[in-house]
C-alpha cells in the first residue's frame, strides 16, 4: 500500500491519501470516483506516485481494524481513464519491497524510465541543488556531470530500484568513484576535520578546497549500499544510502582502503518535488548544468 497519490500520470504533484486530499484534488467526478450500488461500495481511484499505474484509495471514508489508515493499493490491470504498464507496475517499490534489488539488477525500458531520462535533463540543476546539500558540500559542475554520464552509461533509469520520486539520489547511487581533490569540502566541517586528522599530506585551504600538502594523496567518494523498507502501519516508503570517503593513497582496494567519513543519506522526496514545482516566475536554474545535462543525454542518444 502506498500513502501518497497522483491526479494524474506524469510530471504533477503528489498528495498524502487522507480524505481532505481525497475530496479536494479528485472530488467524485470520473475516472477517479466511481459508483456503487450502496455508499460503502464506491470507489476512488487515482495514480501512484511511484510507478504511474492506478490504485484503488481505500479506507478513506471506512477503515478496517487491519489497516486504520487510508491508503492506496494497486489496480493491478488497465483501467478505464488510467495509464497502465506491466513491467513499471512489476518493479514498483511497493511490489518489490520484499525482493532484494541488486545495482546490476534491470527491467525494461518502459514509461517510468523514459521519464526519468527526461527528468534528469530538464531538471539537472534541481538534481544538483538537492546532492549539493546532502553531501554538504558544493561539488563541482564536472563532478555533477560525471554522475550523470556513469548514470546513463550504467542505465541506471532501468534500475529495478529506480522509480519516479528518488531520481536525484540514483544520479548519485550510481555515479563513480570521484577524487575530492580541488573540491570545496570545507562546508562540510566534519569531513574536512577527518581529513585533517587522518591524512596529514592533504591540506584544506582557507576557502575551504582540498589542496595538496605535504605529499600526493587519493581521496575518493562514493554512494554505495541503496536500502528501501516500507513501513507497514503507514505506508511510507523509507530509502537511504550510504556516502562514504577512503584514503586510496596506499591502496587501490576498496576493502583495505581506510573509511575516512561515512554519512546515511536519507531520501526525502518531498524536497524534489516541491522544486520541480516552483512557479516559473520564482524558479531559478543554472543554465550552465541543464546545458551540461542536454549535451550528455544527446551523446547517448536516448
């Protein structure tokens, strides 16, 4: 079951599944409200957030001892009114949720990942904006860029763990390991003080980039280990994953490398949202990356 909804399919804003939402984003007008023979047989429809097939609302106006909360549940076959796709409906993570999600793990193109190609171009800058804060430090334009390239090289918008509400935090999931060297990580004060302590050759100028020092070194960042649970009393989708620094001056081998900073990134898809939908007249994007996101898209011609 998820607690969130659509009106519609595609790029529009998500509702929580309570009976205020219920009435005032899809009233009891067709294809969302349809009759029954007695009250307690009508049903409300709408689209999930997650995957773009129909769900049923249920427990809007009556609950069940076994589910308290209103919540939306799968249609699971094409509806009259709705879009519908069998292999998005499949890897929905409300369908996958018991199902281990391997990085190499993909499904077929179909209309959630062709969606998300579009997102990742036209709304790169948001993308960015969001990393930007979680990593707590302003990384690069280049460093952006190549998460973005490894993401489509990877085609990470097939990944049976992508869906349509944790797209900035796939960018980064499946970005490669990048050197922090000449980066600006002084924002982030922890990660600049385990640098300071841990590898003395590197030096974190006053501005805040890290710069060499005594000797060479190799300090690369990763996001590995992407983690999707739903809570079963709410309905709620809880993901995460984890950022993590190593020293690879004396080795190149992950598992001897030695972890200089780890960080949980917990997703919080409500943030992206309400940035793709900032009235036009209040948005600002910089230009310089959606123009980096649209000449990496063309090279893959997708």
């Amino acid at each position: 079951m998820t607690a969130h909804f659509k009106v519609s399919a595609g790029r529009t804003a998500c509702y929580p599944v309570t009976r205020e939402h219920v009435e005032e984003r899809l009233g009891r007008r067709a294809p969302w409200f349809r009759q029954g023979q007695r009250r307690g047989d009508d049903q409300h429809f709408a689209v999930c957030p997650y995957c773009d097939n129909a769900i049923q609302l249920k427990g809007v106006y009556r609950r069940h001892e076994t589910s308290p909360r209103p919540y939306g549940s799968h249609v699971g076959t094409p509806i009259e009114g709705f879009e519908f796709d069998q292999i998005d409906l499949e890897h929905c993570p409300f369908r996958l949720s018991r199902k281990s999600h391997g990085k190499s793990d993909r499904r077929e193109m179909g209309p959630v990942a062709r969606q998300l190609i579009e997102l990742a171009v036209s709304e790169f800058a948001r993308i960015v904006l969001i990393l930007r804060d979680d990593f707590s430090f302003r990384f690069s334009d280049a460093f952006a860029e190549r998460m973005l390239d490894q993401w489509f090289d990877s085609c990470g918008f097939c990944y049976t763990g992508a869906h349509l509400r944790n797209l900035p935090w796939m960018i980064a999931y499946f970005g490669p390991a990048q050197p922090l060297f000449g980066q600006a990580i002084g924002a982030n004060a922890e990660l600049a003080d385990r640098v300071r302590e841990k590898v003395p050759q590197a030096s974190v100028s006053e501005s805040g980039r890290l710069e060499r020092g005594s000797a060479w070194f190799a300090i690369d960042l990763q996001c590995l280990h992407h983690r999707m649970e739903v809570e079963a009393d709410t309905g709620e989708l809880h993901e995460s994953m984890k950022l993590r620094v190593q020293d690879f001056t004396a080795s190149n081998d992950a598992t001897v490398a030695p972890t200089i900073y780890q960080k949980q990134i917990i997703f919080a898809p409500d943030r992206f949202e309400r940035l793709i939908h900032t009235p036009k007249e209040r948005a600002r994007r910089d230009a310089g990356l959606l123009e980096r996101a649209q000449t990496i898209a063309a090279k893959w011609q997708l």
